[in-house]
C-alpha cells in the first residue's frame, strides 16, 4: 500500500533525535535574552501591556517579536491543516511529535525506527491521538523512559525525562511493548528486569479512551492496576 506520504518503498531504518519544542511561540522564552524585564513581567496581563509599549520604547524588537509570532503561526496553521500530519498535528503541536509520525510514515513497511523524544508524547493529552494510534496499530515495539538526574544530557535539566521509543512498519505487528520508566544510565536497558511486557490489551484495559502507556517501574504494578 502507498504510505500517507504518496509513495511506495520506505526506509528500512531511520534514526533520530527531533527537537523537543512547542510550536507556538513562548513570550518568556523570546524575550528572555532580548529583554529580560519583559520576560519578568509579573503575569502575562503586564506582558502583553509592556509588548504594546515596545511601539514607542523599542520598534525594532517589537517587529522581530511580531515577525516570529507569525513564523509561529504559519507553522502551527500548516501542520494542523495540511494533512500532512494528521496524527500529531492537533493541540498544542510539539515538533518532537510531528517528527516522530514523519518517522513513522517514511519507513519501510517492515522498517523501524528508533528516536529520542520526551516522555511526554506517551501520556500527554496532545499527543493521545498519536500512541493511540501507534497501540492500537500494534506498532509500538519500545518505550523505555529516562530521568535526566545523571545528566545523561548536561545542556537538560536534570528533573526533566526523555524516552527510547522504538516503532514498526505497518506490515509488522506486536502484541506486547516493552516499557521501562525512571531508568537512570543506558547501562539500565541490559536488566530485564527493567524492560516489561505490556500487552496492547492491557494497555487498552488500563487506557480505554486514550491508549496512552502506563510508565511502570515493575511488572506487579500492571497487574496490581
């Protein structure tokens, strides 16, 4: 069958380590450097009072503010509306989301991917449509979530987690994902303890409406629930 993307064939393996960001444009991130004392407005009442200001106090970054709104926009607007996306591009789009479905669309019908995505996208409401879709598809093969207390990435912030998440092509099917949470080191994937089956059925009985994961540390936490 021809893939969403139009055409026949596919990678047999496609690697990857999206950025992890939001679409929508954040004021405090933009003026964080630009302009400090916009960023530190105490709510975003004042913000934006101090944003409209910027028409007589300093023009120039207020047309780079609105110059970058717009990108963000046009970006939000394309992804949402094209088609192109029709899994991840809902809510609040994330670009690690959209990334992972290019992913998963280009591959071969029995390739795989392997990607690098905040852990998030299993439990998000945003991203629901997404794994669901993803389950239910039974092309899940991994999702092994890590904290960043070791810093396994110093430029993150060590409170923040991330995930390995391992996907299929569409001519292969796995009943079961293998599911890891609160993993410290790489070295952590080489205990099978760590790495626990979850069928799809399960994941449907705990999740009925939205197929997101249960991110468990033991295997008795799945049956407990």
């Amino acid at each position: 069958d021809t893939t969403p993307t139009g055409w026949d064939g596919g990678f047999d393996c496609v690697l990857g380590n999206p950025p992890w960001e939001r679409i929508k444009l954040q004021e405090k991130e933009f003026f964080a450097e630009r302009d400090p004392r916009v960023a530190n407005a105490r709510n975003a009442a004042e913000r934006k009072r101090m944003i409209v200001a910027m028409q007589d106090e300093n023009a120039a970054l207020l047309s780079a503010f609105l110059r970058a709104k717009r990108r963000s926009e046009g970006s939000s607007h394309h992804l949402r509306n094209s088609g192109r996306f029709p899994l991840a591009g809902r809510g609040d789009v994330k670009t690690f989301a959209v990334f992972a479905e290019l992913m998963y669309q280009v591959i071969h019908e029995r390739g795989r991917v392997g990607c690098i995505v905040p852990s998030a996208i299993a439990t998000d409401d945003t991203t629901r449509v997404l794994l669901g879709r993803l389950v239910e598809r039974r092309n899940l093969v991994s999702f092994f979530d890590f904290s960043n207390k070791k810093g396994i990435f110093p430029a993150v912030q060590t409170v923040f987690h991330f995930a390995l998440m391992t996907l299929m092509g569409r001519m292969t099917e796995s009943d079961k994902v293998l599911i890891g949470a609160n993993l410290l080191r790489p070295e952590d994937l080489a205990d099978p303890s760590r790495q626990i089956p979850v069928t799809v059925d399960e994941i449907a009985r705990l999740n009925p409406l939205t197929r997101t994961l249960p991110l468990v540390d033991v295997r008795e936490d799945v049956e407990v629930a």
